[in-house]
C-alpha cells in the first residue's frame, strides 16, 4: 500500500511518516527535500520524495504529474498547513490568500488530481483540519475561513465519492505543539512576534498521530482528539454570545495586536 503525506518534514507530518512507514511505502511532499532526508526513514519505504511549495498552484499541477506514475494510491494525508496571528483588520490581504491556498485551495486541488488513482484502490483521504473550522477564534480569521471551507468542501465530497470506495476522514485538533504556531504570519506577511493564546491542553503531536493512525485503521469519518475544544465549539452553536465573551477575554492579547 502506499500513502501520500504533505508537509512531511516535520512535526505532524513527520511523525505520521514514522508511525506509517510500517505499514505503508511513503510518497513524502514538502518545500525542503533537505528536511525530508533528515527525517532518517527507511529508505526502502520511500517511493518518492517531491519538493513542492503548495502555495503555488503550478507547482502542485507539476507534482500531480509525477504521481501520476504511481501503480496505486491508499492514503492521502493532506496535512501541510500555515496560519496567522493577526486582527482581521489590519492584516493583508495577501496574508490571507496565502493562508486559503495552503490550507484549502491546495488539498483540493491535490485530491481531485489523484482521485482516479483512490478509485481505483478504493482508498482513504485523511484531511487535517481544525476545531477553528468550526468556530471563531480571535485573531485567526482566515485560518479559521480556510479550515470551515475546507470542512464544508470535504465534508460533501464524502457523500458524492461513497459509492465509489474512496472514504474520507476529517481531523478536528484544537492546540498542537509543532511548528505551524512557531511559523505564524503577522498582519504583514512577517512571522508573528507575540505569543499565541491557547485554551485547554495544548496536545502532543505523537499523540495526536497515535489517535489519527488508529482512526485510519477504522477508516473512520471524524476524529475529534480534543473533548475540551469541541465543547466549547458546542457552546458556540447553543450560546454564541456568551461564547463570544469567553473568548475575547481568553485571546484579550490578540485584540491588542
């Protein structure tokens, strides 16, 4: 079986290479293939190593072309993400389409390019959302509109690829320790300077991946791994209001920045 994973140089990609790599053969995608060979896999479990910035289309329709080569797909992880730091207002508007094309634009663009290949092994997309999908979060509003599209896209293509095999799970982490907050733009495209504001445990990322390896097992549709943050996304549904409150008095940094 083979398994394609994005972002795979480090930190949730990286470890769901090395939790994977015993069962499936690795097409590993990312930016640096530098980074990619210091990850120290098995090289015999390695059908590709791509470099692509996934912030520009033509660079994945080039990647598409090389994986077309591929005898058969199992598992798409699309799992390589950018976020930001920054009030809506004040942040460019570059910012923000940087951040839809990566975290939405991108895994659509790359699923709908090896759907054939899912058809044909009946296989399994696995898309790295956020629980930011699914409610606000102050200082993040394009990350937050990138992940609800993203759910909504995904979500529907569940449905309408069923009859075919191909299923489809969708993650819903809150706060994971990798580098993706480390790596937040600022309102000015910059890395963001200020710390970020968490609610609840900040989770670990072999963890989460243990609990994403077993859902792929089950070839289960959603995996929420955090209980404290999908409440809170319940209490946004039934009382926004007062969920508006909470949060702008939790995150009352970012209405500064």
């Amino acid at each position: 079986m083979i398994a394609v994973i994005t972002g795979a140089a480090a930190g949730l990609g990286a470890e769901l290479a090395r939790q994977l790599q015993p069962h499936y053969q690795l097409v590993l995608i990312d930016r640096d293939p530098l980074d990619l060979e210091r990850l120290g896999l098995d090289s015999e479990r390695i059908v590709m190593s791509l470099q692509s910035d996934l912030s520009d289309p033509d660079q994945i329709a080039g990647m598409l072309r090389q994986l077309e080569q591929l005898e058969r797909l199992d598992l798409l992880i699309n799992n390589a993400g950018i976020t930001h730091r920054s009030r809506a207002e004040v942040t460019d508007l570059t910012v923000i389409q940087r951040v839809m094309q990566v975290d939405y634009f991108a895994p659509v663009q790359l699923t709908q390019g090896v759907l054939p290949l899912l058809r044909d092994s009946q296989g399994l997309i696995v898309n790295m959302s956020s629980m930011a999908g699914w409610m606000p979060v102050l200082g993040r509003a394009g990350y937050c509109a990138a992940k609800a599209a993203l759910h909504q896209y995904f979500e529907t293509l569940r449905s309408e690829v069923a009859a075919q095999g191909i299923a489809v799970l969708m993650v819903y982490p809150s706060f994971v320790a990798t580098q993706i907050e480390q790596n937040a733009l600022g309102a000015d495209g910059g890395r963001a300077q200020h710390a970020r504001s968490v609610v609840g445990k900040v989770s670990q990322a072999e963890d989460l991946v243990e609990a994403i390896v077993r859902a792929i097992g089950k070839r289960q549709q959603r995996l929420f791994p955090d209980r404290f943050t999908y409440f809170s996304s319940l209490l946004y549904r039934v009382a926004p209001k007062f969920y508006h409150r909470l949060m702008r008095k939790r995150f009352a940094e970012e209405l500064m920045i």
